[in-house]
C-alpha cells in the first residue's frame, strides 16, 4: 500500500530526471557539509555541481543554519501583500547598495523561473506605462535556459524544454547563440570571436520594428546550455544595440549572480549595466527557495505615476519576500563578505582553468570551455546513443566519490566558492579517472 513501505520510491515525480534510471539506480543524498555530501550508505562524496549552481558558501554553512533556525522560532510568515516585515526590506537595501548603479529596486520571489516571469512582466508593464502598449515582443536566444515557466520556455531556447509544449507565449524571438567551435575551440575565458553576433538584434528590428520589442533576455554566461561564454566585446554591443533602440535589457544571473564568476553579479565582472537582473540559487546559499529581481530605479518609478490607491504593479507571490528566505540571503550575503568568498573564488580561477583543460586528452573530448568557477567540456557522443557516454560519466565520478552534474553528453562543473586548491585537485583527481574509464 502507499504510504507504508520506507524505501518505495515510486510515488515521486523526479524534475528533469530519466525517473526508471534512477529507481533502477537510486541515489540518495542525507547529509551535507561543506564541500562533501553523504549517501544513504555512508560514503562520502565531493560536490563538483554546488549543489545545482547554488551552494556557493558549501553546505550546511553553521551561521546559514543558526539564521534559519532563528527566524523559524520568531516570525515563520507574514502576509506578503498590504503588510511587510523589516528584514525583506532590509535585504532589498542591502541588495541594491552592492547592485550595479541605478539598480536599486527589489522585487522578491522564489526560484529563477519565477525571477524570469516577473521581469519579463515588469517589461511589458512598463512599456505600456509608458505610452507604447505596441512594445509587447520578448527576445531570447538560442541554447538560453530562463527556467521552466511559460514565459522562461518561450524566450528560452532549449529545444528539448519547449517541445513537449505546443502552446507557448506568442511574439518571441531568439538572437544567435554565441558558441562556434571552429571559432573558438578550447578557448579559456572570454573568446575573441563573435562580438557582432549582438547585431543579430538590428535584423530583428528591421524585420517586427523597434517600436514592436519590450526586452531581451540573455544570461551573461549561459549555464544550462553548457557555459557559454560571451566573446570579447558581445555584452557591450548588446547594450548598446538595446538602447539605441529603447529595448529593455535583461541579465538572467541565476547561474552568474553570488560570486560565480568571482563578482555579486556577472554585470560587474563584465562591466556592463542591464536595467534588469533576475537571480536566485546563490542568493540564500540554496538553503531555502528565494529569487529576486533587480529593477532601475526610474523604471520603479514610472510606476508610481497613477492614483496612490492603485496597486502599481498586479503580481506577487504568497511568499515574496519569506521570512527563512530573507535570514537565509542576510546570512548567506555576511559569509560572503566575511570569508572573502568571491576575491577566494577569483584566486581560484586559474587552477580551476588548468586542470579543466588539462583533461583534454583524457577521453574524446570535443571542447572544453571555462569563465570563473564555471566549466564545461563536450564528449563525443557514442554514434547512434547520445547521452550514453554523460550518464556513464556521471555514475563512474559518483563510483569514485564525486557529484557533477551533466546533461547529454556535456559535463559542467562548479565547484563551491569555499573550496580549497587541495580539495579542487582532488575533484579533478577523480574527474579525471571517471574520463578515464569511459567507454
Ligand atoms: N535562469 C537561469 C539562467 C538558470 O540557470 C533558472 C533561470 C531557473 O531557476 P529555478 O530556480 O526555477 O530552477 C535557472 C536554473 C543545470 C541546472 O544543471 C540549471 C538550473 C537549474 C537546474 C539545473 O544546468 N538553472
Ligand atoms: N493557486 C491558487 C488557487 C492560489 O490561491 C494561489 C495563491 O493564493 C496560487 C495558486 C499562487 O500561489 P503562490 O502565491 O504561492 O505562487
């Protein structure tokens, strides 16, 4: 009967998981500290995927867990809408003030995908604020991953996350994808290629109009698709191009935000200002569920124009602004800051990139690609079963004590900000024989 067996594994629908793989193979996780996870058997494992991009400070960091633990014997909930509590507003002061400038209003929610949605709501509602109710199309780009929400979908472009779904948000488009192996094959950090791939914008204008398009959305470095990382350049024309023509820019910073790339946001490391940021994951450390996004203050203020009754903008969550969410962000932004945890990230950054690239010849190896604490590297598919050799990749590192994280036949790795240079050596150790012993 349901219920009653402790090790029935049946009634979970797992997200993004091959379900029958993992109930023939099951891999349980039940603690964590660190840079280590333990298994349901004891064994040890070191965590090369920061959990999913979000353990940036390591697991279960104490003065994380001793913030929760407060706030969950003081204040657990507050209504959201028409009363507030002082720590979320707290937390938007704290955010916009290390925000890049102009950056200075907050809006909260609780995961990436619903950071995505209400920035890409904020967009449409300011155009037609504004005047220019016309402005209605939403611009992604290719191997973009912006969540699973509607709209995160349809501006997304990742085919096999949209093709299960027939009905999208009409009006999107996607700009060119950046990466060109011939172009940039094994290059370590920011490729010199491909800066006018951001023109790619004007053809959209001349074909829908500028008057047409709200926003663009794109991730400074794209995560998902496998760290793609912007060339030299590509940002800032970016920028300009959605300027000149009165386009929104958004950066979706779920992957880059909290010290990744060795700054708070990508923004900063690439010196380039959107005039929207969508974030989560680092934020509160993955300890609990919180997004944010990120918004200009004039555009704040746009909104602020009509009766002093009316709410400005309809859309909120039950738990914008949670009260575990907020101490986990306060304490998880106090580690940053205290253990010096993205200057530590950034001195890293070089051993990470020699001993990723230094696996090139360690199995069929068909690019390997790397910015900050994040990672990637293409196996050559077995012809005729892609993804055999990712999956066989991913159970041989968890044989050897190690977790990474792939998808197809891409591994991408980012190790926690905390780790040390001899806790990374001994990830690529392992890495290194699960290459070794693939087939
Ligand atoms: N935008 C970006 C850029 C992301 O990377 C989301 C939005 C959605 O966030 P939520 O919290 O709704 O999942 C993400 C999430 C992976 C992986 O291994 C990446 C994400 C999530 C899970 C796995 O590539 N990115
Ligand atoms: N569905 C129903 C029936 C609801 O009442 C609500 C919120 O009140 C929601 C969905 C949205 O939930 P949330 O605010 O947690 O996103």
């Amino acid at each position: 009967m349901a219920g009653n067996d402790p090790q029935a594994l049946d009634a979970l629908w797992m997200p993004f998981t091959a379900n029958r793989w993992f109930r023939a193979t099951p891999r349980l996780i039940t603690e964590a500290a660190g840079v280590r996870y333990r298994d349901a058997d004891g064994r040890e494992l070191l965590d090369f995927a920061s959990g999913l991009w979000c353990v940036n400070a390591g697991h279960c960091h104490p003065r994380i867990v001793e913030a929760i633990r407060e706030q969950a014997g003081k204040l657990d909930y507050a209504m959201s809408f028409q009363l507030g509590h002082p720590e979320a507003f707290r937390l938007a002061e704290r955010l916009a003030a290390k925000a890049p400038d102009g950056l200075e209003r907050v809006f909260f929610c609780n995961s990436g995908s619903e950071a995505v949605d209400t920035a890409l709501k904020i967009a449409l509602a300011w155009h037609r604020q504004r005047g220019h109710a016309g402005r209605t199309r939403l611009v992604g780009r290719v191997r973009g991953y912006h969540g699973v929400g509607f709209g995160g979908i349809s501006v997304g472009g990742i085919g096999n996350n949209r093709r299960q779904y027939p009905v999208q948000l009409p009006g999107t488009d996607h700009l060119p994808h950046t990466h060109a192996t011939a172009q940039m094959g094994f290059s370590r950090g920011q490729p010199e290629w491909g800066a006018h791939l951001a023109d790619a914008l004007d053809d959209l204008v001349a074909l829908h109009g500028a008057e047409s398009i709200a926003a663009v959305i794109v991730e400074p470095v794209a995560g998902s698709a496998g760290v793609l990382v912007p060339p030299v350049g590509y940002l800032e024309r970016l920028r300009e191009r959605c300027t000149a023509h009165g386009i929104l820019l958004i950066f979706d910073e779920v992957i880059t935000g909290f010290g990744r790339i060795g700054h708070l946001f990508g923004a900063q490391r690439f010196g380039v200002v959107p005039d929207l940021i969508c974030c989560a994951k680092g934020l509160t450390n993955g300890a609990v569920p919180m997004g944010a996004v990120l918004v200009r203050d004039d555009l704040f203020e746009d909104f602020m124009a009509g009766p002093e009754l009316a709410i400005e903008l309809a859309h909120g969550y039950t738990y914008s602004g949670h009260p575990l969410a907020t101490a986990a962000a306060h304490a998880t932004l106090d580690v940053y800051d205290d253990e010096g945890l993205f200057e530590h990230a950034r001195s890293l950054e070089q051993q990470f990139e020699d001993r990723l690239h230094g696996l090139k010849q360690r199995a069929a190896i068909s690019d390997i690609r790397n910015i900050g604490l994040m990672g990637a590297l293409d196996l050559e598919p077995v012809p005729g079963e892609p993804s055999r050799r990712g999956i066989t990749l991913f159970e041989n590192a968890f044989a050897e004590g190690l977790v990474v994280r792939t998808a197809g036949d891409t591994l991408a790795l980012c190790p926690p900000l905390v780790t040390r240079p001899d806790e990374l050596d001994m990830m690529f150790d392992r890495l290194e024989r699960a290459l070794v012993a693939l087939p």
